[in-house]
C-alpha cells in the first residue's frame, strides 16, 4: 500500500528508493512498517515530514486499541465478552503460527540456523532474558560459519553454547516512569517481526514485573490483531490496562520512540552497513533468536488459549485457511468471537 500511494500514485519517490527505504527498516530493530512511514515523511517534507508521517501512520490505530481497551476494562467480567474472547485468544495463536512458518522458512537455511534455533528456544525455555539470547544467537551464527569457513563444521562448532539461568523475577508497583522505560527498551531492543515483542512483553511484564497476567497478554496479541496499523500498538492497550489513559500514551509514546530516533539517525549508513559480511551474519543470527523466541511465547501462550476440542479444532481451522488460502486474520478473528458466542450460548442453554 506505501510502494502504490508514494511511489506509483504520487511518484514521490522512484521504486529504488523506496526498496532502499525498506531495507534500511528490515535492519534496524523495532516496527518496519511505521520506520517505512517515516522515512517516507522525511524523504517527501524532511524533519516536519518525519513527524507527520509517524504520527500519522500510528494514531489511528493507537486510538482504536485505547476504545477497544476501555470497552475490555468495563466489560471483561461480563460472560459475553469471555465467550468472545475464547474463540479469538484460538485464532491469535494460530496467527502467529502463520507468522512463524512465514518467516521461518526465509531464515532457517541450513544446519547452522537450524541449531542456533533450536540453542536459542532452549535458551528461551530455561529462563534466559530476550536480549541474551537475541546477542548469543547473533555471535553463534558468525563462530560458526567462520569454523564453516575455516573446514571445521559450523554446526559443531556451536555445542559448547549452554542455556544459562536469567535472574529471578521482581516484582513491583506499575509506574508511568516504569512503564515507560519498558516499552522505550522493548522498542530498542526487538529485532526481525513485530510479534517478537511479545517474547520481551511476556519477559518483562508477566515473568519479572509480574503487571500482567498471562491471560492479558494473550488478549492484548489478539487486540494487536483484530486493529489496523502496527502491531506495536499491543503497547497501547497495555499501557491502558496498567494505568489508564496516561499509561496508554506512556507505553505507546515509550516504545515508537526509538522508531523516530533510530530514522532520524539513519540512512545510506545503515544500509551500506549491510553490505558487510561480518555484519549480514550477526543480522541473520540475530533474526534466527528473534524466531527461537517467538516459537516459544506462542508455546506459551498456546497452552492457556487451547483448552478444549472446540478451541484446538478453531486454531487448527484458522491455521489451514492461513497458510492454504491466504486469508484476512481480521475476519477469522471475527468468526472465532462468533463461534465463541454460539459456544458459550450452548452452554448455557
């Protein structure tokens, strides 16, 4: 939709530039799609234009999440709203099931990837923090492919990594300087898809800060879902969950805030930085960890959202007419809060 509006409707910009533009957001951690809306601004009316443009592209999906988050604050003890929530929590999983075989098959290429995979989720299962195991994937895949190189066996060159313990939880009151420094670090720090963010939401809010259950989580990845825009506005609702209106704007403000500084930074730098290899490898680890640790919270999250026939038979339904059809997540989002509330009238019939 941005290549047909900037470059053939408004011709703002020639399709070279605009693959330029893409594959400097592929690079940098955080949202791609609002680093793509940036860039735009700021290639068509410079520093202003890098305002409007991320504002612009954010807003509308930031205020849907903010209604939709009040609506779930007021009427979440109601059993209509649980019977809707039974079936879409089924259809977000198999979502990001869609996502992960998607991007799985781009960056799983060989044996290498495969066992820094498999090293990093069991990183992830033992406790070790998000970032730990996004830097130890990204310095595996250069040893090994160097050891590779050199005639030794890239993949055996990777048995000496262990899973290491992470620190135990703590937990604490929700502040806004807290939750703001949350989603300024998760905007930093997740790299390669948008539902990555959930392995680092689960990590900070529901393990260590303990703000969050995992129930809400799960039903702020199916908001993130259902709304337009970015997927990073999952940090809206939760902001509003935590602390209201001001909590909403705090964590939305918090994590596309390194968006805005990382594209301003940017540029021709980035890109050509790319081009070297040493760097190209640590990327490729680095978005092998980001899969290991989305594999994991859709585990995790899947044990709570699959709790019976009829929640399996909706994800697996979904599943099929994802990966085999192509179709819209939105409207099996509505169909799972469908067949929620035909469910949850048969039980109480």
């Amino acid at each position: 939709m941005m290549e047909d509006e900037a470059v053939v409707r408004r011709r703002w910009l020639t399709r070279e530039r605009f693959l330029d533009l893409l594959a400097i957001a592929n690079i940098l951690p955080g949202p791609s799609s609002s680093e793509i809306a940036i860039y735009l601004g700021y290639v068509r009316a410079g520093w202003l234009g890098l305002l409007v443009g991320g504002v612009c592209f954010i807003a509308p999906a930031a205020l849907l999440v903010v209604a939709i988050a009040w609506t779930y604050t007021r009427f979440d003890a109601l059993p209509q709203m649980g019977d809707l929530l039974y079936g879409i929590r089924a259809v977000a999983v198999a979502i990001l099931l869609q996502a992960l075989w998607r991007f799985g098959r781009a960056a799983i290429r060989d044996a290498i990837s495969a066992v820094i995979g498999v090293t990093a989720a069991a990183m992830s299962l033992a406790g070790v923090a998000p970032i730990a195991v996004l830097v130890v994937s990204g310095v595996a895949i250069v040893i090994a492919r160097r050891a590779e190189g050199a005639g030794m066996g890239g993949a055996a060159a990777l048995l000496p990594l262990s899973p290491t313990a992470a620190a135990g939880a703590a937990s604490g009151s929700v502040t806004l300087t807290g939750l703001f420094l949350v989603f300024l670090k998760i905007g930093a720090l997740v790299f390669g898809s948008g539902y990555v963010l959930l392995a680092f939401l689960r990590a900070d809010l529901v393990e260590r800060l303990r703000w969050l259950t995992e129930q809400q989580l799960l039903d702020a990845v199916a908001v993130g879902q259902v709304t337009p825009g970015p997927v990073f506005t999952t940090a809206t609702f939760i902001g509003y969950l935590l602390a209201g209106w001001t909590g909403a704007a705090v964590a939305t403000a918090g994590i596309f805030l390194p968006a805005f500084l990382l594209v301003a930074a940017s540029g021709a730098f980035v890109f050509r930085l790319r081009e070297s290899r040493l760097v190209a490898s640590i990327l490729d680890g680095v978005t092998i960890g980001s899969l290991a640790l989305m594999a994991v919270v859709t585990w995790q999250l899947g044990r709570l959202a699959i709790v019976d026939v009829a929640t399996a038979a909706v994800a697996i339904g979904s599943g099929v007419l994802l990966l085999c059809f192509q179709l819209n997540a939105t409207w099996l989002v509505v169909a799972g809060a469908a067949i929620g509330m035909v469910l949850g009238m048969g039980r109480t019939q």
